[in-house]
C-alpha cells in the first residue's frame, strides 16, 4: 500500500492560508482547544514536505525547528548549505513524492507552501485532506489552492469542533 500524503492546513474562512506577505499571526487571534488536534495529527506522521519560503519562516514563528523528529525534505530551485534537520531537494516535487509514497513508514505531511501543494495537486498526489477552517475572512493573501486544479472526487472521513476552529477531514475517493 502507498503511503497517504496529507495536506493538513488552517485556512481562512474564504480560503487564504496566510496573508500576502506570508503572516499567520490571524491564527493566534482565534479560541482553539487544547492544540486543535496537532499532537494526534503529527503522531501519525514521519515525513514532511516543505517549500522553502515556508521553512524560511518557520524560524521566524518558532525557536526550534519543530520537525527535527521527523524526516523533512525542503524543496528548493538553488543550491542550500547543509542543514542538521533537513534534506534539501533540487529535483522535480511530484517525482521526489512519487517515489517517496513507494517507500516503507507512514504518512507524508505537506506542511506548505502553495507553491508545492499546488504541484502535488496538479499531479493528483495528494490523498488527505484536513483543512481547518478558521473563523476569518482576511479579503486577500496566499490562496489555499491556486487555479486549473484537476477535479477531484472526496468522501468526508470527519469534521469536529476545535473551539472556534472547524476541521474537515477529506480522503480522495
């Protein structure tokens, strides 16, 4: 069996996952509970997808880089000096994915950006979708999908309440 890839996301109500200049502090203005469900999610894990803009910023939100348990492969265009958490990639996203997702452990994350979702979902590889949705209309930003998207067909797994967040989660039929 392959291994899932999961794009598990907050996003605004109308479907902004940061703002234009890539800010998420709107996040932390909004009642959760506990950790919204992020400890039982990263339990399910080892694997994690990032663009480089999106791991650029990881160090401006977070002391510590916070996936350093898991193995995490950044997607760069250029060249990148070695990192102790990472393995940096320079080679085409849904090839490295695609050979990724025939590999042995478990689940894949996309943790961002837009640019490699946006890959991943023209190339039909991502397999879960938990998107929660934040009570929010922020009018503009990063959009969660970008445009000429293959259809895809979902059955709802589940929905729960988080506080004042609302997560669904989605699997490709």
């Amino acid at each position: 069996m392959k291994r899932p890839v999961v794009l598990y996301i907050a996003a605004s109500l109308d479907g902004y996952i940061a703002r234009e200049d890539g800010g998420v502090d709107w996040l932390n203005d909004v009642e959760g509970e506990g950790d919204n469900g992020y400890s039982d999610f990263y339990n399910t894990i080892d694997s994690v997808l990032i663009g480089k803009k999106t791991y650029d910023q990881t160090f401006e939100l977070a002391d510590e880089f916070p996936y350093a348990d898991k193995k995490c492969y950044v997607f760069s265009r250029s060249e990148q000096p070695p990192s102790p958490h990472v393995t940096f990639i320079h080679e085409d996203v849904a090839g490295f994915v695609r050979t990724l997702k025939e590999q042995d452990g478990a689940k894949i994350w996309i943790v961002g950006g837009a640019e490699v979702l946006d890959v991943l979902m023209k190339d039909k590889l991502v397999d879960e979708f938990i998107v929660t949705i934040t009570p929010i209309v922020l009018g503009s930003g990063i959009p969660l999908f970008k445009g000429d998207n293959p259809e895809q067909k979902l059955t709802l797994k589940g929905s729960k309440s988080l506080g004042q967040f609302v997560e669904l989660h989605y699997v490709v039929k």
